[in-house]
C-alpha cells in the first residue's frame, strides 16, 4: 500500500491512529467485523456509480491484505497477501509459512468464490507488489526480486521458480518493484518506485538499457522512481521514464501509451496520473543536482502540488491530471464494452487515502492530454475500504481487491494480528449482469481472433501468442480486422502482429498513411522498435496535420543523429504554438544528446521565429549552448517582465561550461 495518514471510523480509533501511527503502538479490527456476513454488510454500504452494482466476490478467510490483482482467462481471481506487511514492525511475522498467492474462483455461479487455492507461499512473496498471470507462468514482483513461477504440469500449483530479475532494492517497502503488464507489441511492461534504485539481472549483475546506461538512480541520467520495458525473457531493455516518487504500477493501452499514478511526499495534495512520454523525466527530484521539491530555486511554482513536481522547470514533462491527496495504487486502461460508454477506453485507478477507484475521461490537450474524473467506486463512510487494485474479467467486469484496514501502508497497518485480519475483493458490473466467463479456445485463427478482442489481460497474452505462431496463416484474419475494424483499440492490436510477419514493413507504412490518428501514433511506435527505414518514415510525417502524431515522430528522435535527424527536428520545432508544454517537452526529448546539431538547424531554417513567443520557449528548452547567447539577449532586453526573467534565468541551471561562465559574466558586467 501507500504512504497517506491513517484513518480509522470510529472517532476514538481516528484519534489513535493518527496521535501514535509513526510509532506502530496501534492495534484495530475492523469495526465491522470479520467473515462473510460482515463483509456482505460492508458491501452493501459501498456507493457505486449509479450505471453499475458491486457485489462481494471473496472475503477472509479466504484472503487477507490482497495487495495485488490478476484475473486469468478462465475468470478466475488471483491475488497475493500481505499478511507479513513489514516485518520490522512490532507485530512480526504473522503467517510463519510466509505469505501466499491465492486463486479465487466460482464455481456454481452464484457470484461469489467457492473455491480457494494457494498457488504459491513463502518468504519471497511477502506483500509481493505485483502479479502478472500469463498462460502457465506468473510473473510475481517482490523487491528484491522478479519471480518468474511456472505451472509446469497444470495443478495450481508452482513447481518451478526463476528469477527474471533481481538486486532491486526497496526490500519490505511501498516504493520498490512492482506489477508487469504484457503489451500490444509482445513486451513486458513495468515499473518501480524510488527506493528500488536500480536493476539487476538474474545474477545480480546491474542492468545496461539500449543506450548503454546503467539501470541505476545515479542521475546519468536516471533517478527516484522508474518505468521500463523489455522482452519477455528481460533483453532489450528501457528506461522509459524517471523521475517519480512512487509510480505504484503502469497501464499500456492498444497504441502502446502508458498511464501511472505517482504519489507525492504526504500532506502536500500533490497526487498525480501521468502519460508517460517515452524517454521523460518527470521532476521529483531536481535534474541536475538532486535537490528536493521544497528547496529554493530560481522561478519557483507558488502552488505545492505543482512545486513538488519542479513544472516549472525546462525538462520536465507536465502531469495529465493531479488530484490531491491520497494514496495511488492499482491502474488499468479499461478496453472493454460492457461498462457504461463514459468509462470505456479510459484509465480506471485505485486510490487508497480518500477510499475511491476513479475513471480519468481523457480528451486531447495540444499534443497531450487533459482528464475530468468519474467516480467508480467509493467507501463512502466507510473508512476501511482501501482499494489496492483493479482488473477486468474476460465479460468486461472490474474485480477490485480491497486492503481493508484503517490504515493504507507506509510502513503500518492497524489490524496486526492474523486471525482478525480482513480482505475483500468486489466485482462491478452493470446492474442485473451475472458473472459468465464464456470458453476460449485459441488453436484456431478465429478462436484466436475472438480472444484479441477481449478486455483481459491474459486471454489477449494468449491470442498474441497463438496468432504470432500461426504466422502467415493468420494474416488474412489480422489484415481483415487492422483495415476494417469499427474500434480502433482492436485494429491497433492486430496491426501489432502484422509487423511481426516477414512483410510487416508493408503494413508500418499503410498504417502512417491512417486516418486515425492513433494508427498512425502506433506505427510510428512500431516503426521504432522494427527500425523499419524509420527516417523516410519521420519525413513523410513531420507536417502531419495532429500535434500529438508531430509529438511521436518527436519521440522517435531520442538519440539519434546524423542523416536528416537535425532537419526533422527543426520542421517539428518550426511548429511549436508557443502554447502546447507537450509539444515543447518532446521537442526537448528529441534533442537529446543532438542539441547543438538540432538547435543550429532551426536557427539556420527558421531565424525568424527565434524572436517570437514560440521561439523563445524552443530557446528556454533546449541544451544547446547556441542558445545561450540567445538567453543572454531576452534577459537584457527592456520589456521582460520579472517572471520572465526569472524563467529564462533558471534555464541557465541547466546548462554548463565556458559558454554558460562568459553568459554569466556578460549579464553580472551589464547589471
């Protein structure tokens, strides 16, 4: 769970959590007592958004503290505990055995679990952070550890137990390593909080990335809290942000956009979601040195929840929505059809502190994005509802796991014994919907097609692989669904396997030439990771009519040079509003490592707009030392304004060596 103020229902037991919480003398039950009765009452006094029902779907005894979801393609509930949370604290060790992943299952179809089975127990799995169930393997994510456990012979049981990666750090601790998702494009997604610090091979070995970096929180140039992706066997890996706090878990969507909560340091009302922009800091911490949010700097934000983020800072990319105080927890991109149309194709996320599992509507925001907020499900007056997670089942319906304590983590929780220990997990759905998970059967192209479509995780991990084996024979199939399918999520995902296929270059460039935008986004994606004549590609996209393709074809960029690279570079930037954060960002991002030759190019092509609005945010942003001069000039003019100056005076901090030093003494001889 997360780190947030402790908050009990009764008024005696909110004044003891809150007086003597940081000392851990505290011990509550739950108000409303244990078992099914119980947990039916607490149930019943949930507020559900009026569209939907919720309804118990398994209580304790059969889970306690489930910290992390998955739903199987069978509709089957798994779960891990947190029985043995933080085992430190004065209450010690409560399940000797150590703590368990469970299966949960119906079956006589009356709605609630009537089966219980321990998949796995032990030490290493202690409040294991994440679950990921993919066909016979479960990927379990536990600092110091990934666990890869295999179901080798089809018992529910694990017989075998590998170590994808390890040396993590953040060992019995909210912020280390947490849940893997598996992606459209046939990768595994993940992230980990800012006490995980770093990443390890399976021998312990520090993790090197694609641009030969070293996967550690050492500012070169990664720190705190980080997303990745990789191969399912953990090559090709990549740091795909930075710079967050405790980033609790990640969600990819069909076009391969990913979407996390961050918490911020409690109290400040600075909860935030965030798009990822591939490649972004994120501004936790002070880019250059380290320095915290509160310390002083140069054009600092007068508002804390944006202070904390340093949003004023050139380089660090701006939040999707923030939403005050809480405890971020579980997320998902909610791709089915079965919930009301407003929650459909939206990020739905868990957050802990206020009690409250929440729908982000999005809508497009320059070359970002920008959220409203639906309430799915909250505890109302009751304060021991601390959703930890949500999945979807194979019918579309979300199962929600439940802490259930007075507490929401950070290194306590208020029911510290085993034998009173609470655990809900609830379905929701549409009112009078009866849960019916329907057979799959992917050995056939069709079977297989049938499962790309659906909105769980492991039957579409389970079609991606049937149709990636079947290969050619599946190309009419995708072919078919990629052209004229009516939902653009599921074309996405089918023009994700025709790039796989010896012609999948054919389909990248019949999928840039889209009029979805979104395709056209997901080619560019695709045409990343296939290296797949990737500058012709960028060419021919560099005036695309939609910001936020321009915004992609920006992305593509990190890192390279040479070739027409600067070129691209300085059309995109000739675009720039002068209004548009996102854009400017990955502007940002794309000159990485290519400042000087980007920032030339569009001094030499566009002289002009160096002077306008747009130009001198293009000027503030870059890393160049050709745009020093230029810093120099707007600050001695006679019409800025203070807090202009004192913008372009902190862009300064970014920069260094004798060019920054003659700047320097230029403005100090002047004033």
């Amino acid at each position: 769970m997360k780190d947030q103020q402790l908050i009990g229902k009764p008024a005696l037991l909110w004044a003891a959590v809150t007086g003597l919480a940081a000392m851990g003398s505290v011990y509550a039950e739950n108000p409303a007592g244990t078992g099914l009765e119980a947990a039916l009452a607490q149930t019943a006094r949930l507020v559900v958004h009026p569209d939907l029902e919720v309804s118990l779907f398994a209580c304790e005894p059969m889970v306690v503290n489930p910290a992390n979801l998955d739903v199987d393609h069978r509709g089957r509930v798994w779960s891990t505990e947190g029985a043995n949370y933080r085992l430190w604290q004065k209450w010690g060790k409560q399940r000797p055995e150590g703590d368990r992943i469970v299966i949960l299952e119906d079956t006589d179809g009356d709605g609630q679990a009537d089966s219980h089975k321990v998949f796995y127990q032990g030490d290493d799995v202690n409040t294991a952070l994440g679950l990921c169930v993919l066909g016979s393997k479960v990927i379990v994510s536990r600092s110091p550890h990934v666990l890869v456990l295999t179901d080798t012979d089809g018992d529910d049981k694990a017989d075998k137990k590998e170590i994808l990666f390890s040396n993590i750090k953040g060992v019995d601790h909210d912020h280390g390593v947490h849940a893997f998702v598996f992606g459209p494009d046939g990768k595994l997604y993940f992230n980990q909080g800012n006490d995980g610090y770093q990443v390890g091979g399976p021998d312990g070995t520090i993790i090197t990335d694609i641009f030969g970096r070293k996967v550690m929180g050492n500012r070169q140039p990664y720190q705190q809290g980080m997303v990745f992706r990789c191969d399912m066997d953990g090559s090709n890996f990549e740091v795909l942000g930075y710079n967050f706090r405790n980033n609790y878990e990640v969600a990819v969507d069909s076009f391969g956009t990913l979407w996390q909560s961050d918490n911020d340091d409690d109290g400040n009302q600075g909860v935030r979601i965030n798009y990822v922009m591939q490649h972004g800091n994120y501004g936790y911490r002070d880019e250059m040195t380290g320095a915290g949010w509160g310390d002083k700097r140069t054009n600092m934000e007068e508002e804390t929840p944006r202070r904390h983020w340093h949003l004023n800072d050139p380089g660090v990319v701006p939040n999707f929505i923030q939403t005050g105080a809480g405890s971020p927890t579980g997320i998902l991109h909610y791709e089915g059809n079965l919930l009301p149309e407003v929650l459909r194709h939206q990020v739905i996320h868990c957050d802990a502190g206020p009690g409250v599992v929440r729908a982000y509507v999005r809508s497009d925001d320059g070359a970002g994005y920008k959220a409203g907020i639906v309430n799915v499900l909250q505890g109302g007056e009751d304060r021991w509802f601390r959703p930890s997670d949500v999945c979807a089942a194979p019918d579309g319906s979300l199962f929600i796991s439940d802490w259930n304590d007075a507490g929401v983590g950070g290194h306590y929780m208020a029911d510290q014994k085993l034998e009173t220990m609470t655990g809900r997990i609830y379905r929701v759905a549409p009112k009078g919907h009866s849960y019916q998970v329907r057979p799959m059967d992917v050995s056939t192209v069709q079977g297989s097609m049938r499962a790309l479509r659906s909105p769980n995780q492991e039957r579409r991990y389970l079609a991606w692989n049937s149709l990636s084996q079947k290969g050619k024979s599946a190309e009419e199939a995708l072919a078919r669904l990629f052209r004229s399918g009516r939902v653009t999520a599921y074309r996405a995902r089918a023009f994700h396997l025709l790039t796989r296929l010896d012609n999948g270059g054919d389909y990248i460039r019949e999928a840039i030439q889209d009029p979805e935008k979104d395709i056209r986004i997901t080619g560019i994606r695709a045409a990343v990771l296939k290296n797949a004549d990737l500058e012709a590609i960028l060419t021919s996209l560099t005036f695309d009519p939609s910001s936020q393709v321009r915004r992609e074809v920006a992305l593509a960029l990190h890192q390279k040079k040479g070739g027409k690279i600067a070129d691209i570079w300085a059309d995109l930037a000739s675009q720039h509003t002068g209004m548009d954060r996102w854009y400017l960002e990955a502007l940002g991002i794309a000159a990485s490592g290519n400042e000087d030759a980007c920032f030339l190019a569009y001094a030499k092509k566009y002289p002009n707009r160096l002077h306008s609005e747009a130009g001198r945010d293009i000027i503030w942003r870059s890393r160049s030392a050709h745009a020093i001069p230029y810093v120099v000039e707007i600050l001695q003019s006679n019409d800025i304004q203070q807090k202009e100056k004192d913008r372009f005076f902190r862009s300064l901090d970014f920069h260094s060596g004798p060019e920054k030093e003659e700047a320097l003494l230029k403005l100090l001889a002047a004033e």
